[in-house]
C-alpha cells in the first residue's frame, strides 16, 4: 500500500482536529519546503528518520540495445535518501 499526499492530509485531518483545508495546505508546504531545499543543494535531515541529499552523478556512455549504437548521457543530479539506524530498525 502506498500513501499520497491526499491519504497524510485525511490522516492529518483526524489525528489533529483540523480542516482538509488546512492539512492539505501544510501537507504541499511541508514539500514544497523540502522541494526548495534541495534545488537550493541544502541537505535535508528528519531525525530518527532520514537524509535526503543531492548528488551529481558522472557522464558516462550509454548504448541502443536494439542498434547496438553508444551515446553521451551527461552529468545530472539527482536525490539519494538515507535512513537513519532508528528507521531501519522500525521497519523490522
């Protein structure tokens, strides 16, 4: 089961006593804080959850399988998420 933004602010709704409203509009700042974090290459750490960090991966070549043919696929960033010990031992 997956959850959407839409399920963490009806959770939010009946957790805090608050409107939809309103859970809807701290769920999207919520990441919308975390989405300009990361474009501005700031780390991002929850305690006793995780890290969210941006990394530049290197250019390398890729290749057709159906041509065989090989192109440049350049540099990009990217997100890499790491959980801390307290995460992983909640989840087994």
């Amino acid at each position: 089961m997956s959850l959407a933004k839409k399920d963490l602010s009806q959770k939010l709704k009946q957790e805090l006593n608050l409107t939809l409203e309103t859970t809807d509009l701290l769920v999207d700042e919520f990441f919308s804080t975390i989405k300009k974090s990361l474009r501005d290459s700031k780390v991002v750490k929850f305690s006793g959850f995780g890290t969210f960090e941006v990394f530049q991966t290197k250019p390398r070549s890729g290749r057709n399988p159906k041509t065989m043919e090989t192109f440049p696929i350049l540099s990009r960033k990217k997100v890499r998420f790491t959980a801390t010990t307290k995460a992983k031992g909640f989840l087994n």
